[in-house]
RNA sequence: CGGGGAGUGGCGCAGUCUGGUAGCGCACGCGGUUUGGGACCGCGGGGUCGCAGGUUCGAAUCCUGUCUCCCCGACCA
C-alpha cells in the first residue's frame, strides 16, 4: 500500500479519554477508531492485524479438526430459556432487543445454546460423534464498565469452538488437544514465552476446573501463582489449600504474578445438551447423554494485549506474524534515480507476497521514520540519494538498534524471497 | 452500581475561582526558505465552549437537570 493514498494519519497527540497504552498506540497510529466507550472500530491497518489473529487462530483450530461456522448474532428467547440463561437475573450482561411486533431477541454474548441447537439435527446416532465447530464473531456483553481498552470490550471479536464427545474419555482427549492447538496458536503470536495453563474456577456448573490461558503482564486484571518449573499456574481465585493438593502445587515452588487471560477452556459436561435435548443413540442401542467443551480466545483482546506487551518508547513493534506489513519502505526525496529504485524495490517485494507500506508521501525524513516506528512495522527499508549512491539499501528492524547497508540481493534474502 | 476526575475548532490544552460574546500548540490551506530523526517564516480558514433550562443588561465562566468519557472499586456467562 502507498501511503500518500492511505486515508489514515498518524496523530502526534495521545488521546486524552484512553490511558489504557494499548489504546493511546492503537488509536494514535490509526489502527483503531474508538465508537464509545468499550466499542472500537478497525481501521485498514488494525483490521490487518486482527485477520491475522483470526487466520493463525482458525489454521489451528482446522489443524485439530474444528470445522469453522457462523451463527447468528440475533437470538431467539426460547433456546436460552431452556437453559435458564435469559433471565436477566441469571445472566445480568445480555443487550436484548425487540422485533416491532414484540417479540424479544438476544444480541449474541456467547453461542452454546445456539450451537448445540444448530447441529442437532445431524446427531443421532454414535457415528455422528465426536467433533468440534468453531465460529470467529462479533460478541456483545452490557458490561458495568468497560476499560482498558480493547482488554475489555462490549463489542469483542472472539474464537468461541465447542467440541461434542460421547464420553469423559473422548471428551477429555479432545480438551487436551485444543489445549495443545492453544499454546501453539500463543506461540505464533510471539506470546508462547509469557502464556501459561492456569487452573481456574470451571463456573457454577462443575466441580471441575477450568484452564485459563493466562499472559503475564502487569496490566493484566488476574492474579495467578505461577510454577514456573512445570509451566501451569493457579488463578488466585481457586488458590486454596485444598486446590493446591489436589493439583499437586507446593506453595513454595509458585510466584504471584499479574496476568492477562488470553483464552478459557472449559468442560460443559451435558449441561447444555441435555437441556436442549440433544442425546445420542450408542452401540447397544440406548440414549446416551453427549459431553461438551468450550474454548475460547479473544482476538480482539489479543490485539491489545499484543501491542500493549510488545510497545516500546516509539510506538508499536508488531511481532512477524501478526504485522500489518512485514516492510515499510522510507522514500528521501524524491530525485529521478530515488524514486524509480523506491518504485522498483516496491514492485519487487510486493510481487513477492510481501505486504509493503511504501511511505512515498512528500514530508521531511524525520516525520517517516517516527511513523515507521510508531506504526510498527517490522522491517524500514530506506532508498534515498545515499543508497542509490553507493549501490545499497538500508535496512533496519524495528527492535534493532542500528541501521544497516545492503545490497538488492541481501534485501530479498532478509525477507526471505527466493530468488 | 458506589467513589473520584473530566467534557472548550479534527487532536492536545489554557481560560471558569474574581461573568463583559474565545486563545495557544499540533493538524489544515496559500506563499517562500528548507529536506537523513517529527523544519522555519509570513498570511489564512475553522469552534459560541457536551446538551437543556434558569439567574443576569450580559454566561465557556454562576445555579439546576441531563448525557458522555476516563480512573478506582464491585461485577465479569
């Protein structure tokens, strides 16, 4: 993309109504546009970064066997009220709304109830399971009080998937495996460091735990304790002696850190099937109950939590994977010989699948390179009179400290093009 | 929902206490000088001060109500 087209500026004021980091960067390099209060929305480059999210996500989830759908964000009254959840007593962040003749709709805070409805026409017998489905969609939650940001929202994009198995046993390998595609898919996003498992309350329905994916910061709203030997943490809300025994937790061997929840799972049991309904026929010909998971991430929360955890002094620094562009090419000046190399370097990578932002507008040096940082990017290349002089590009990464010189050839190989 | 802070050109702010119809920086337009880390000079356009009502000869400024935003807490299927 060519900057001098690009409807968007960078702004040098911070916002003054966001103190959230994540949303004074985000809003002052122009990814995001701040609707209201919770409520953001995605500008060219931010939306880059959320379909990045979304892809390493949902090539994860495909890994592992989940098959994507979309369900509805208007919901029906009568499937939440089988499951007790309309009650606003029960479940106090619904937005609901009303059809003109009267009728009450739900706006989609979460997709049980209409999942489970969804696919149960297609089970019936034990041949039909197990499996997962997984959708990545808008929610809505009538929060008290939205803050910090995108960490937390009333409209939020998230992966919410729900497996469907016959039995605790199969239920159980199908958790463990979502767990597994869940540390691969923070690994991706340059979080694997700092994400930990984190047992936490498994909610009203169970007995059971539930694992939090948690990312030590300090912005974070959770407190867990981390053993950082065996790489699992316990949320502070179950840190109980009991709990730490039944886990198998020495309190000695585990810190109090501040951390950020990146993405829940959690066992159903047959809650939700069973009051909607939706058994399965086994072997022996008898109904048998089905056992369910959910597993959750927040892309839109990833983002912040992302350039929030990775920002330094100038702005964003985009790990590879999830950058809007992997290049943003600085033009100085604007002489024959530097614009047509510009122009050529442009072409070149672009041809390559490398997603350039060519910064071609007509300002000083000074105003590129502060954009080139504050936007990011992981790679500045430069072409100016200079270069062009002594034959070479200058290349700098975003989190490097010094510039290098390089030849056309060594420039394609940094960016990894074959030649 | 309880407590605290704040709403003034697109953005960031001053002015409010001590009423006299609005100012600065950034951004924007024009002209000129500049051009490797957010240049400089000159000229210029743009707001009636969140909204509604009230007091007053006169309200951004005082009073009442209301909406919105931020922070702390509570809450977080």
């Amino acid at each position: 993309m060519k900057l001098s087209q690009y409807f968007v500026k960078t702004s040098k004021n911070v916002p003054a109504d966001e103190t959230a980091r994540n949303a004074q960067l985000l809003i002052q390099a122009g990814f995001i546009h701040k609707e209201m209060a919770g409520v953001y929305a995605y500008l060219p480059l931010g939306l880059r970064v959320i379909d990045n999210i979304k892809q390493i996500v949902r090539e994860e989830m495909n890994a592992i066997g989940g098959q994507e759908v979309q369900m509805t964000t208007l919901q029906p009254k009568d499937i939440w009220e089988k499951t007790d959840r309309w009650d606003d007593k029960k479940v106090d962040n619904w937005f609901k709304t009303k059809l003109t003749n009267g009728t009450e709709l739900g706006v989609g805070l979460t997709h049980e109830e209409p999942i489970v409805d969804a696919i149960s026409s297609y089970i019936s017998s034990y041949k039909d399971l197990p499996f997962s489905v997984y959708q990545i969609q808008s929610k809505f939650r009538n929060e008290l009080r939205a803050k910090s940001g995108l960490l937390r929202g009333r409209e939020f994009i998230m992966k919410d998937m729900y497996s469907l198995a016959r039995n605790q046993e199969e239920h159980e390998k199908l958790y463990e495996q979502v767990a597994e595609a869940y540390h691969a898919v923070y690994k991706r996003l340059g979080l694997g460091d700092s994400t930990y498992r984190t047992y936490a309350d498994g909610g009203i329905f169970t007995e059971r735990f539930s694992d939090e994916f948690q990312t030590l910061s300090d912005i974070g709203e959770d407190t867990i304790y981390l053993d950082e030997a065996k790489g699992v943490a316990i949320n502070k809300e179950v840190y109980t002696d009991e709990n730490l025994a039944k886990l198998g937790l020495n309190k000695q061997d585990l810190v109090e850190k501040k951390a950020i929840e990146v993405g829940n799972i959690f066992p159903l049991e047959t809650k939700y099937t069973d009051a909607l309904d939706v058994y399965y026929t086994d072997e022996d010909g008898q109904k048998q109950s089905i056992i369910m998971g959910c597993y959750g991430i927040g892309v839109s929360r990833l983002m912040g939590v992302i350039a929030e955890h990775f920002a330094d002094d100038k702005g964003l620094v985009w790990p590879d994977n999830v950058a809007p562009a992997k290049v943003y090419l600085v033009r100085i000046g604007a002489s024959d010989e530097v614009v047509k190399q510009a122009d050529a370097l442009y072409e070149h990578l672009t041809s390559n699948g490398i997603d350039v932002l060519y910064d071609d507008r007509d300002m000083r040096p000074g105003e590129k390179f502060a954009d080139a940082d504050l936007l990011g990017i992981p790679y500045r290349i430069v072409v100016s009179d200079k270069t062009v002089a002594a034959d070479t590009y200058e290349l700098k990464a975003r989190t490097a400290d010094q510039a290098e010189q390089i030849s056309f050839a060594e420039v394609s190989k940094t960016l990894g093009i074959v030649a």
